[in-house]
C-alpha cells in the first residue's frame, strides 16, 4: 500500500466540526473541479457522506472522530492510495481521480485489524454526471465485533468457524514486572482512564516473564457470525502451580465491557493488535491471531464451582515466549508462527479474587494449532 495525496493536519474542535458538516452541505461538484465527499473515523466504521458519485476527480476530506489513530483507503479498479495515519481529532485529504466501478473504502491501520472490526464500506462510481447521495445514514459497515452494532443482513449472513487444540508445554503466568515499559510507555498514554491500572501492571501484572510449567489441556470451538452472534464451545482442565485442579467450561460470548480500549468482544478471526497497535494492552506484545476471542466461563476449582460468570480471553496468536524459560522474546511478535494458546480467566464482575497469585489464572500451551471444523 503506497500513501499519495495525504495531507494529515492538526485540528481544533471547530474546524474538525466543520469538516463533519460536509455532510449536510454537500456542494455539488464545480464545472471542471473535483467532486466532494467528506469521510467520518471512530471506533468500529467508516462513514461517507456520498456513497455513489459520477467518475471523475473526488477529494476524499477524512476525519478522525475516534479515540484511536485510523487511517483512509480506496481500492478498486486498479487504484489502491491511503493517507497517512491520522491522529484522534485530526483531518487528511485524498483526491483520487476514478472510473466507473466500485470501490472498497477502509481503514488499513494495523495490517488491516481496523478493517475486519468493521471499518469498512463501499462507494460507487458511475458513469453518468447525475449520481444519488445517500449520505452518512446508510454507511455499508462490513461484520463488526462492537457490541453496540447491530447486524446487518451480510453480517447475519457471514459465519466463519475455528476449531483450536491445545499442545506443547504447558506454563502459569504468575505475578510480575513486564520485560518492555520502556517499549509500552508510550502507548499507554492513548489508554486515558485506565493508564493508571494498566501503569500498575507494567510494575506487577499478569503479563510478565513470572513462569512455571504446569499441565493440562484447552479445545474449543468459536463461530465469527457478526455483530452479537458470535459463540464458544469449549473445556479448559489444568492444574497449577499449587496442586489445585481448575476446570473452565465455555458456552457464551462476552460482547460488552471488555477491558482495555477501544472496547469490543465477541469472536474475532484474524488479528493485529496488542503492543504497539494502540488497540487493547500494550503489555502484551504486539501480535497477530488466528482467534480472540472474550467470554463468560463456568469455573470450577478442585469440582467445585468457583464462579458461573468468569471473565476469559483467548487467542491462538504468535509465538511470544522462548523454548527453555519461557520468557517473553520479542517486542513485535506479530511475524512468528501462530502456535501459542493463551487462556486469562479473571473474576467477574463484582466477584472477589480467585484464590491463585495475583487473584487470576493465566496459562498458555506453546504449540497449538487449528483448523475449520466440519460443517
């Protein structure tokens, strides 16, 4: 992907207001000059003001109105240009000249993570002068993971299924310092409300070199059907450090209040996030995954239950710890093999801590894989 014509500017508020007006202005297009379509970023879509234009010369006018850096793509029929990254309340231009056809707008930010959480949509360009607006309402948002999203009928339409066995050996993260603050300061400071715990991990956290083998096995399988849809099959039997014998059984999805912003949940297939992506934790590497996955979980401690409502996440992502210690290797591991299963189970809401260090369960399988299940 090759950025051409961005110009991503600091903005106030009013001038960031003003290229959201765009909108309801719609100034048709000047004899001989360029068409005007006006573009909204946030968290999960991309918003255009027009969705049909006439072929010829358009300057894209994007805003940034998310929380979260974005970026602006058009692909199709032989072009593919971006801006640059536009910050949270910034604005960029893109003018591109296109012919009849459709094309695909997106976020690329994150090798495409932004995209597969619903930042994406369509505009058609015809051949003829007159072309129909159908204005910010009618945004073609692709299957998002938001819980605030409803479904759209190619949401409802899409499912995608992964089968995941757990394999290798099998490690307990306990309790300590996080081998790269220098790396995650920056980042954290996107992170607002919850820099202040998430600042106290990078001290003492789940998300440390703190290791022990232990054993036990996690298969499951997890349905990506859009929007509110998504669901979980899946056991999780393993003893820890201390003897005791846990055991998770999943059956639903989480799809609200997940930790660590941007906030979504749900089944997700394929992702790039984590580090230094400005999307969840920056305490965990950055990596990208086959699933993740957020869920409610029976849990079961020596046979007996423990909680009915225990907060997990789950990816199979890329390898991030070492053969031998087991420590975290790498800052970026988002180009290793996807082979690592990780299971976080925490408390849920309201509940006390889990009588295990630091009050939570952390356990990771070191060569997992997957596959499509049988339909």
């Amino acid at each position: 992907m090759t950025a051409m014509h961005a110009i991503p500017f600091r903005t106030g508020a009013g001038v960031l207001l003003a290229a959201l007006g765009l909108a309801a202005s719609r100034a048709p297009r000047a004899p001989g000059g360029p068409a005007a379509v006006s573009a909204k970023l946030s968290e999960w879509k991309v918003e255009l003001s027009e969705h049909t234009i006439a072929a010829g010369t358009v300057t894209f006018t994007i805003a940034n109105a998310g929380s979260i850096p974005h970026g602006f793509e058009v692909e199709g029929q032989g072009i593919e240009q971006e801006t640059s990254v536009i910050q949270p309340g910034s604005s960029g231009t893109l003018t591109l000249t296109l012919k009849p056809g459709t094309y695909e707008v997106y976020c690329p930010v994150g090798e495409a993570s932004h995209k597969k959480l619903g930042m994406e949509t369509h505009l058609k360009v015809l051949g003829a002068k007159a072309a129909g607006a159908s204005g910010y309402g009618a945004s073609e948002m692709s299957g998002s993971n938001m819980s605030e999203m409803g479904e759209s009928p190619a949401t409802a339409a899409k499912v995608q299924a992964i089968r995941v066995t757990s394999g290798g050996p099998v490690i307990q993260i306990l309790p300590g310092p996080f081998p790269f603050p220098d790396s995650a300061a920056p980042i954290l400071k996107q992170f607002g409300d919850e820099r202040e715990g998430l600042e106290s991990q990078v001290k003492n956290g789940p998300y440390s070199n703190n290791v022990t083998p232990i054993s036990g096995t996690f298969t499951f399988t997890a349905w990506d059907k859009g929007a509110v849809r998504d669901s979980v099959d899946g056991v999780a039997e393993f003893a820890t450090q201390d003897g005791a014998r846990w055991k998770l059984v999943l059956d639903r999805v989480q799809t609200k209040d997940v930790p660590h912003h941007p906030r979504f949940g749900g089944v997700i297939l394929g992702l790039y996030y984590h580090g230094n992506t400005a999307v969840h934790t920056p305490l965990v590497p950055t990596i990208n995954s086959a699933v993740a996955l957020w869920a409610f979980g029976h849990l079961y401690k020596n046979s007996a239950l423990v909680t009915d409502n225990a907060m997990v996440h789950v990816m199979l992502l890329s390898r991030t710890r070492r053969d031998g210690d087991f420590a975290l290797a790498c800052w970026d591991c988002s180009k290793n093999k996807l082979e690592e299963l990780q299971l976080q189970i925490l408390p849920g809401p309201g509940e006390p801590k889990f009588d295990a260090p630091g009050g939570f369960l952390f356990v990771n399988w070191e060569q997992s894989s997957s596959k499509k299940p049988a339909s």
